[in-house]
C-alpha cells in the first residue's frame, strides 16, 4: 500500500517545515536581534533606586533636638535560613525585648516571621549579619520636643518627606540632602534583588541646622503665654524675645483661636501684623529728639485727659483720650510714661508727615524683617502724602499702621542696640553631617536707625515706664530692672474700632541698663477684668524673666548681669558696625511681568548692571531683592541661571 | 517513496534503541530545566524549590518501568482494548465535568477541573484520553480499510466521537486539549488515506466553530487578541521573546535564566522552551528541535515499515503526539501562534503527561519490536508468548 507512505511522507515533511520555522524564527530572535533583546531584558530587570538621604536635624542654640530623622527597621525572620535556630531565637528575643518563648514559637511556624517594630538602629544592632534575619529600614521624622516650637520648626509633607512649613520648609534645601542612586535587580512584582545591586551614588546628609531658639525660653514663653491666654480669656497672644545685640531670636511664642476652634499654633509672630498702641509712641519720640524738635523740659497741655482735635477746618472734631488724665502740662518723657495719647499728638505736629514715616521705616516697620522663615507679613505703614492730620496723630499714638510682633521686637533691640536695626534671624548655625560648622550667624545690621543719644535717651524714657507711677509698673523686677512700653489699643474688625476688644501689649528691653533681650509681649482681646497692657502683658514679661533667671540655662548672660561692680568682666558691647555692608529688602509689590504663575524660574543674569537696573530686573521676573554693597552689580546669590521660586529673595553683591 | 521490508525483528534495533536514547535525553533535560526554572518560584507562598523537579523525577521513573514494561507487550493486544478505553475515558471525563462529583475524585485546581483522582493517584484525565484516542482511531481505520474514503460510512464514526470528547475536554475548560486530540484524530485519518477534500471542508468548520468557542472565553480571546496585534511589554509572550531573544547563540548560561525570576509565568511549564532557549541559546534551540526531529524521523520510519496496518496508524498518532505537540509549544513561545496551555513533551513539568508519553514511546517502541514478527498477527492472548514461540 503505497498510498499510506506517501501521507506519512507528506506528514514529515509539515513537520520538518515547522521544524524549520521554529528554527528560522529562533535565529531571527537570538541571532540577528539578539542584542536588542538581551538590551531590553537588562533594562526591564534593573531599576535605578533612590537612597534616600537623612534629613538634616534642627537643634536649639545649645544643641538640643527639636527634629531629628532616625532610622528605623522592620526585622523579618525567615527561619528556614537560621543557622541555628535556638541560639538564634535568644539572639532575636534580647534584640527586640519579646519573649524567648514567643520568639520560639514564631520560629518553630517555619513560615516568614515579620516584627514590624519600629526598633531603632541600636536595638537591631546585633541582628546584623545574622542569617536568615532581614532588616528594612526607613527614616522617619521625629520632633523629640513635641509641640515645642512647633510653628517655627513647621513639619514635612506627608508623602515627599520635603519641608512643608516653619523652618523645615524654608531651610529644605539644606536639610533635605542629596538623595543617593543605585541600580538593583527586580522581577515584574517589583521584588528587589539586593545581592548585584551597584551603588552609582552615596546619598549624602542633609546639614544640622541650630537655631537661635532657647528651648528652655521658648518653654517660659509658651507657657507663659497659654496661662495669660487662660487667665485674661485672650483669644490668643504672641511672644517674642531676641538677642539685642544678634538679633537672634531667643524665644517665639503663639496662640490663636479664631471663634471657638481649637487653639492653633501658627507662626502669627510673624504673619499677622497688629496695631501697636503706645508701644509705638517711642518711635515718634525717637524722631522727635533725632530732629530735635524737642528737649527735656518742652512741654505741652495735655488737657485733663480729653482733647477735641480738629480734623478739617469746618469745625470737626475726634476726641482723642487719656486713660491716664494728666492735670497741666507734660514733657515728652512724661508723655511717654502716662503714656498720654493727647501728648503725642500734640508733640508729632512738630513732625512733617515724611519724618514721622522715615522714622517707622528706618526702625523696620512696613517691611518684611528677613527672617528665614516661609512666610512673613510686612505690616501696614502707608506712604506720608495720603495721611491725612487726624492720620498722623494716630500714627503718633501707635495706630493706622500695623507691626508685627517680630517688627516690634526688633525695633526695641534696636533702641537697646545704640540706635542699630539688626535683621532678626532665626539660624544660629548650619552644620555640615560631620559637625562642621558651615554657617555661622552674624549680627546683620540693617541700618542706624536713630544715634546711640537718641536711643539712651529713648531707654531712659521706658525705665520711668516701668518706675513708679509708669503704666508697667507692674513688670518691675527687684534685681534688674526692665525698661519697656505698654500698649493698649482698640482693636479694628469688620471695618472699625470695636469699643471693649483691646489689644494688650508690652515691648520691653531687659535689663534696664546693659540690656540683653528685647521683647514684645501681644495678647489679643483680654475679656476679663483686666485688658491694659500694664495689667496683662507686663505682668506676664515679668514672670517670663523670673522664670528665665531661676532656670539653669537660659540665653540670659549672668557675666553680664553681675554688674559694673567687675569691670574686666563687662566686655562692651559690640561695637555696632556702621551699615556699609547694608542689607535692605525691597518689598516691592510682586506683579511679575514675565510670569503670572508662581513657580519656579531662572534667576537672570544681572552681573555689571547698576543696582538700580539689577533690581528692576529682579523685580520684574518676580523676585525679591536684597542688596549688599554698591556701585555695579558683581555677582547675585542664587547665581544666575540657579532656579529659584516666585518671592524668593535674590541677594545682589554690589562693588 | 517505499517502506524497506523488515526480514527479521533484529534488523532494526537500533531504531527503537536510539527512541529510547533521545526520550530519556529529552526527559533529563526536561528534569534539569524544571528544576532551574521552578526553584525560586513561589506557589501558595512556599518557595518551591526543588520539589518539582522531585515530581517530575518520580514521574519519570514511573513513566519509564511503564514504557519498559509496555515495550515488551504486543502493542496488537490494543486493538481489542480500543472501544473499553475510549469509552472508560469518556466516562471519566464525564465524571469530571458533572458538577455534584465531589471534590476527592475530581479536585479544581487554578479554576479549571482536569483532575481525576483515583486513590492515591491523581492525573489530567484528558492525557490518558489523548492516548485512548490514537489507540481507537488507529484501530477504527485499520477496520474501515478503504472506507475511510467515503464520508458517511468511513468518516462519520470518527467525527461523532472526537466531536463528544472534544467537547467534554472544551467543558472542563482545556481548549488546546480539545484541539490537539482533533487533530491527532486527523493526522491518523490523514494517514489512513482519507480523502484531503474532506479535510479542508472539516477544517473550514472547525475554525469557523473554533472562534465561536475562543469569544464565549475572554481570556481566549485575548490570547488571540494579543497575538494578532503584537505583544505588549507586559504580557507573557513577550516576555518569552525577550527570554529567547536574549539568549543569542550560546545561551546566558544553565541556571543563569533571569526571565523564570517572575517575568516569565509557568516557565517550567508552558513556557519551558523559552527558558531552555534563553539559558543554552540558539544552540540549545537546535538540540531540542533536533531531538524533535530525531524522534519524529524514527517514529514515522517505524510506522511505515510497521507489521500491519494498525501499527502504521498508531505509529503515526504517537510520533504526531509528540511532534505535533513539541511544534505547537515551541510556536507559542515563539509567538507563531497563539497562547496556548500545552507542554513540551517529556521536557515540561506534568507527571502525568509524561508518563502518558513515556507510555507512548514504550508503544512505539513495540511497533519497531515487532516488525519482523508475524506471529502475533492474529492478536492472541498473549502476545508476547506468541511471538517466543514463532522463532523464524
């Protein structure tokens, strides 16, 4: 039968052409596109991973830890893999303080045992190495403070691990590190092969940075400041103490409530300006003796404590006030210590507009005061030719232009610091992972804002404040005494004055005669009894410094303290630099031109520019400027071409 | 082209000895791939490790005292065994599907019921039909003689009963089984001289009904899909081309395969020919398809100098079985056809389709034994003592 061959025949050979196919399409694949197979095989199976770098932690001034990242690790055990498993299991148990037996029992499952912890990197210290235990470790955030200065510290976004707010959003750049990169194997359901893994790049540490915060004064002051609240039914208050002769910024306190939400703690230090009250009469007295409008025994009628001033020529008035009703005539240091609102306006007519304006800017109001922080208000001062006469009464008296509370802490070390402005600031120091000091903070004068004359005189009115008699009387210490200004102004919501909502504050320097810290002390609409300045903030002042003397270690110099009586040991002041190396912040409105949207852009090159030219240029691609020097503009830190985002300050290094 | 007459059983031992030498080659490799290939696979949350290829050792050895066993019987004694084993694997297919078998007998395992389990043993029922199918279509054509010619009288008979099995293995669901046993169906049919025009007239139905079948399943469907529109990035066969492709000439090395690492599912399995090409290279694809071939060569060698006309069709669907199957799953790994579910034989880990083919082999190893020797002719009882006993 032949035809049954010739179908086997035929069979073979459909089976030899598949044979032939699969042979052709293998050599197709592995021979002629062989390489480009094999490419995208490596390129599937490898994964570049990113080692993430330890966040840089935050310290106070003396070095203790407000945020730190520590590693933590998830210990899994596959017990198969022990070499011994009952040596192990007592190993496992004393590392992470569990039960042997437990440990025991786990292990005798035979199936992956997971201890999520998280144990730090001591406690998994003697796993390491131990076959068959797996280590997986993490950074994690930790404010070993708690709430202690929660809002100037501020905290990361949930997902990035970058800053979100406070400092940690304003200093993420030198707290974040440079993430590492290294190329490991991986299969589809994204298990990691560790074993070939290349390190491409080490992961390098974010910086420490040290604050110029006293976590033993920030305690004082954040206490201080929820028993006020409590005490005088505030809606919520703001403290804030500096380093006269730093600008550092000691101790930054806030509450706020709005309604009956529960208390927050924003930065409103910084953020939310307020209308400073008598504490601000001292800055037109600073003018007044700068221009020399005045001397000691000029005098003026105060009116038994009720003045009608004339606010047009038709005959209108505005009756200005006096709590404190003085009989007769007054000088301008009385006006000071009764705090006499009919005084001070009677004295600022012998001020053009310009000058009383000059004098606010130079001692820092209406500007941002540069702190490192991400967010800060620069009050309200509005320019000389729209005040009307009535306006410039109330600026005399502290009102129609807003301050921060950093504002006025600043301008008070000012008056203590000779006369000199000094940028407050916030960073002590930047340290590199390995203690390296990178940065080192330097008093940062931003101008003279009055001669070392006017602000001994300007001292020596707010010691008859605190003297007998004065409107702080209350805040007098036995041993050293304090020298400041109440304030007590009528708060302005929904579009005016609110008759019986006050807000209390006191702006202080301390001590009196070689001073140390300057403060202001903000309590928003006391409701109780009492609401003056002089019976809420400066009390309070007071038994902040009571504290801050009885504790251990605080940012007050006791050398310093011990008086005139050692002379070696009185160092004198440092010698405030005259501001040739000036740093001035523009605050110019920020409508950039380029850009509506704010993000980030390239900062321009501005090198050979005059500062004028540089500053306008700045300005329009959207950002701030500061400039130090003068003359043609060298160089700007970002550099050109850096990136940098809307708002950001440009510095311009002038010659 | 004609078959060289066979004058005495010796003449041609080293046919039947050298399909030996390349099974138990074919299966060695299959162990040693397995093991690579599975050993670092998690199933139900265990490393699988070596137990596998243990499986797969154990299948072999059972499957290889069978083929031994087999070998030395009279293959003729199945012609009479061809109606009780088609119909015993009817039945148990039938138990498979019926939907109150309890679990103990017919165990559902990755959404599918291909189990069977008899006492301690448990195997994929449709394998042993597979075989039971060959057996009785190349017993029913050596019957029909020339009638297989006519298409009601000669044809009819096969259709009606691969179309039942086919159907109970489509519902279990295993449609590359369905398929496969149609076509071995076929291929003896076409051997026995069937006429061609029918064939194209049963193909056109079968594709035509095929695809009716693959839209009712959406994972058929998408397996056409895929291979009809290229493979994505993702998806398993393109992982196979990339595990192929990446081998170039001389292969990444045995064990060195990264593709069984989770990109590649059932590399031990359904996809074992695109580990063994990725670790040995394009050589290693020569050697397989070259054992293939060797196979294929002796089997139909063996069928057409068969003794009788049974042993030529069997010879035919055991030596399609293998090579048919081999194609097919080097085509899928390949990407010339569709995804499908079917292993290489004897390679692939699945005791019982090994065994099923080791038993296979033992038949065909009988056909070659026997040619040259007319004594059993007859069919008696005892085969093999008939033949001791015929010394010419």
């Amino acid at each position: 039968m032949a035809k049954p061959a010739a179908r086997i025949g035929l069979l073979q050979a459909m089976l030899l052409l598949g044979a032939l196919a699969v042979v052709g399409r293998a050599g197709q694949l592995q021979l002629v596109e062989g390489a480009k197979w094999r490419a995208e095989a490596e390129q599937s199976r490898k994964e570049r991973v990113v080692l993430p770098a330890r966040r840089g932690g935050i310290y106070d001034r003396n070095g203790d830890a407000l945020a730190v990242t520590q590693e933590y690790f998830e210990v899994g055990v596959a017990p198969n893999e022990l070499r011994s498993p009952v040596r192990d299991a007592r190993t496992i148990a004393k590392a992470l303080k569990l039960p042997v037996a437990r440990v025991q029992r786990d292990i005798a499952t035979k199936k992956w045992v997971p201890y999520p912890g998280p144990y730090n990197g001591l406690e998994v210290q003697d796993l390491r190495g131990l076959r068959g235990v797996y280590l997986d470790g993490e950074y994690q955030r930790h404010y070993p403070a708690g709430p202690l200065a929660r809002a100037v510290i501020g905290g990361l976004t949930a997902d990035s691990g970058r800053g979100a707010s406070g400092i940690e959003l304003a200093l993420d750049a030198e707290l974040h590190g440079a993430p590492g990169e290294a190329v490991v194997l991986k299969d589809t359901r994204g298990r990691r092969y560790v074993s070939p893994s290349r390190l491409e790049r080490e992961p390098v540490p974010g910086r420490d940075i040290y604050l110029t915060i006293d976590a033993e004064l920030q305690e004082i002051a954040e206490r201080a400041l929820e028993d006020a609240t409590r005490e005088f039914e505030a809606r919520g208050g703001d403290i804030v103490i500096l380093d006269v002769h730093t600008g550092e910024l000691l101790a930054l306190a806030s509450r706020s409530r709005d309604g009956d939400r529960s208390v927050t703690n924003r930065a409103t230090f910084f953020t939310d300006p307020f209308e400073p009250g008598s504490t601000a009469k001292l800055f037109t007295a600073g003018a007044l003796l700068t221009h020399a409008r005045v001397d000691s025994t000029d005098e003026v009628f105060a009116e038994n404590g009720a003045w009608r001033f004339p606010t047009n020529s038709r005959g209108a008035f505005r009756t200005i006030n006096d709590v404190h009703k003085i009989q007769g005539n007054v000088t301008l240091a009385g006006a000071i210590k009764y705090s006499s609102n009919i005084a001070m306006a009677k004295f600022s007519e012998r001020l053009t507009p310009t000058e009383q304006f000059e004098a606010l800017r130079a001692f820092g109001f209406g500007s941002p005061a540069g702190v490192e922080f991400p967010s800060e208000a620069r009050g309200e001062l509005r320019m000389p030719h729209l005040w009307d006469s009535y306006a410039k009464a109330s600026v005399a008296m502290g009102y129609a232009f807003a301050v921060t509370p950093v504002q006025l802490a600043a301008a008070y070390g000012a008056i203590a610091n000779d006369g000199v402005l000094l940028t407050p600031t916030l960073v002590r120091e930047i340290r590199d992972p390995g203690g390296k000091v990178l940065y080192q903070h330097r008093p940062e004068p931003v101008r003279r804002a009055v001669s070392p004359a006017v602000a001994a005189r300007l001292r020596a009115y707010l010691q008859l404040v605190v003297g007998d008699g004065g409107t702080a009387e209350s805040a007098q210490l036995a041993n050293y005494p304090i020298a400041g200004k109440t304030g007590t102004a009528l708060r302005y919501d929904g579009g005016r004055y609110q008759d019986g909502h006050y807000t209390a504050s006191f702006a202080a320097i301390w001590p009196a005669d070689q001073p140390q810290l300057a403060m202001a002390v903000k309590l928003d609409d006391p409701r109780g009894s009492r609401y003056y300045g002089g019976t809420t903030a400066a009390p309070m002042t007071r038994a902040m410094l009571q504290e801050a003397l009885a504790s251990r270690r605080s940012a007050i110099d006791r050398r310093q303290l011990v008086g005139p009586a050692e002379p070696t040991e009185t160092a004198p002041a440092p010698e405030p630099e005259e501001p040739a190396v000036s740093r001035v912040v523009f605050g110019l409105p920020l409508q950039a031109d380029t850009a509506a949207r704010p993000g980030r852009r390239p900062v321009p090159n501005v090198a050979g520019n005059s500062l004028r030219k540089a500053a306008n240029t700045l300005h329009r691609r959207g950002f701030r400027v500061a400039v130090r020097g003068s003359g043609l503009v060298r160089r700007t830190t970002p550099v050109a071409g850096d990136s940098a985002g809307f708002g950001a300050i440009v510095t311009i290094w002038a010659e | 082209m004609t078959a060289p007459a066979v004058r005495h059983p010796g003449e041609l031992r080293w046919e039947t000895r050298l399909l030996a030498v390349v099974t138990a080659t074919l299966v060695a490799l299959g162990i040693a791939t397995i093991y690579g290939a599975s050993s670092l696979v998690r199933s139900r949350g265990e490393i699988i490790g070596g137990s596998y290829a243990l499986t797969q050792f154990t299948g072999a050895l059972v499957g290889g005292i069978l083929m031994l066993i087999v070998a030395r019987i009279d293959y003729r004694v199945l012609r009479p065994l061809a109606w009780p084993l088609l119909l015993a694997s009817i039945l148990a297919l039938v138990v498979i599907i019926l939907p109150f078998t309890p679990s103990f007998i017919a165990p559902r395992i990755n959404g599918a019921k291909r189990w069977l389990r008899v006492g301690p043993v448990q195997f994929q029922a449709s394998e042993v039909v597979r075989l039971a199918v060959i057996i009785w279509c190349a017993m029913l054509a050596t019957k029909k003689g020339e009638q297989v010619r006519e298409f009601k009288k000669g044809l009819m008979p096969f259709l009606v009963i691969l179309g039942i099995i086919s159907g109970l293995i489509l519902l279990q669901p295993n449609m590359s089984m369905a398929v496969l046993i149609s076509l071995l169906g076929g291929i003896v049919l076409f051997a026995a001289g069937a006429k061609i025009g029918h064939f194209l007239l049963l193909g056109l139905g079968a594709v035509i009904g095929g695809l009716q079948v693959i839209q009712r399943a959406g994972y058929r469907a998408e397996r056409l899909d895929k291979f009809l529109n290229g493979a994505e990035g993702t998806s398993q066969i393109y992982q196979s081309l990339v595990g192929i492709g990446s081998g170039r000439l001389f292969g990444v090395g045995f064990g060195e395969g990264q593709q069984k690492m989770g990109y590649l599912p059932y590399a031990y399995s359904d996809f074992i020919f695109s580990a063994i090409a990725e670790e040995w290279g394009f050589l290693g694809v020569c050697l397989v398809v070259t054992l293939f071939g060797i196979f294929v060569w002796l089997g139909l060698r063996i069928a057409r100098t068969a003794e009788d006309a049974f042993g030529r069709y069997l010879a035919v669907g055991l030596t399609a079985m293998v090579g048919v199957t081999a194609l097919m799953h080097m085509a899928v790994t390949l990407s010339l056809m569709p995804t499908t579910g079917l292993t290489l034989p004897f390679v692939s880990f699945g005791r019982s389709s090994l065994v099923v083919s080791l038993v296979g082999v033992g038949i065909l190893i009988s056909i070659g034994r026997m040619r040259g020797k007319p004594g059993g002719r007859l069919g008696g009882s005892a085969p093999g003592r008939a033949a001791t006993r015929s010394p010419r």
